[in-house]
C-alpha cells in the first residue's frame, strides 16, 4: 500500500515538490553569487595584462636580440655578420629552429618568433611565405645591407674585426 501511495502522487505533494525545487535551485545559485562578489578583482589595466602573460622575459630577450640583429650593419663589422648568420643557420639545421624560440613557445618547427606576433595582428599571413623571408631574405638582406655600409660608403662600426 505504501509502494501504490508512493507511485501516486498526492494534491498535496504535487503542490509541495515544485516549492521545494525552487528552494533547491535558489540555493545551489546562491553560493555561486556570493562566490563572484568575494573573487580578486581583474588587473589594473590591460597593460600590466598583458606584460605578464604574453610579454614575458623570453619575450623581452628575444625583441633584444632581434633589434641588435637588423641594427648589426651599424654595430659590428660585416665578417661578424657572416659568422653569425653562419652559426643561425647551424642551429636552425641542428635543432629546428631558434633556441629562443623553442624556449618561449616550444619546439615547432614552423613557428618563429616574427611570425608568431604577426600572425596576432594579421591572423591570414602565409606561413611558409613570412617563413622564406624571416629566414631567407632577412639576413641576406642584413648581410649586404652591413657590405654596402662599411665597404662601398666607408661606414666604420664599432666593433671591428
């Protein structure tokens, strides 16, 4: 007799149960609330962000390294820049890629360091295009540009050889 009253609801019970899931849906929310009002507030400013997630040190060293590359025309005498360029592309052969690169974003072979922030600003870039020219052309371009500056025109670095 208990099983026949339990499969057949009463008035009384029917009336009685939906209070009770609104009871539990109230509560199970609420805590939920509390916890949004009592969670850290968002940083300052997007600035400070994003300095600590996507501009981190190996950032920084790479951007270094990078502006004393295309500014070593001006800086170090072109023998240097052979030899550099030399030991760059070893390391590509060797190991795949930028050792700085492998450090910050991980041991793809495809990313570069120029192309991973472009591809932020134009997410269309070709890869294997951007790739030719970051790898290819660059320092070809580097290397004739420091010939040009100290043979033809004369330009004294400050480091000689």
């Amino acid at each position: 007799m208990r099983k026949a009253e339990a499969d057949e609801p009463s008035r009384g019970r029917a009336n009685f149960q939906p209070a009770c899931k609104l009871l539990s849906i109230s509560i199970a929310v609420r805590p939920k609330i509390m916890h949004d009002r009592i969670s850290p507030p968002p940083p300052k400013s997007l600035f400070f962000y994003f300095m600590k997630k996507e501009f981190g040190l190996w950032f920084w060293v790479h951007l270094s390294v990078l502006i004393l590359a295309l500014l070593s025309p001006l800086l170090v005498d072109w023998k240097f820049i052979i030899l550099g360029i030399i030991i760059l592309e070893i390391q590509f052969r060797a190991i795949g890629g930028c050792v700085l690169t492998h450090w910050e974003m991980g041991k793809d072979t495809n990313q570069t360091f120029i192309l991973h922030y472009l591809k932020k600003i134009f997410p269309n870039l070709n890869t294997q295009k951007v790739g030719f020219v970051i790898r290819v052309i660059m320092p070809i371009f580097i290397t004739v540009m420091g010939i040009i500056l100290q043979i033809k025109l004369g330009f004294k670095p400050y480091i000689n050889f």
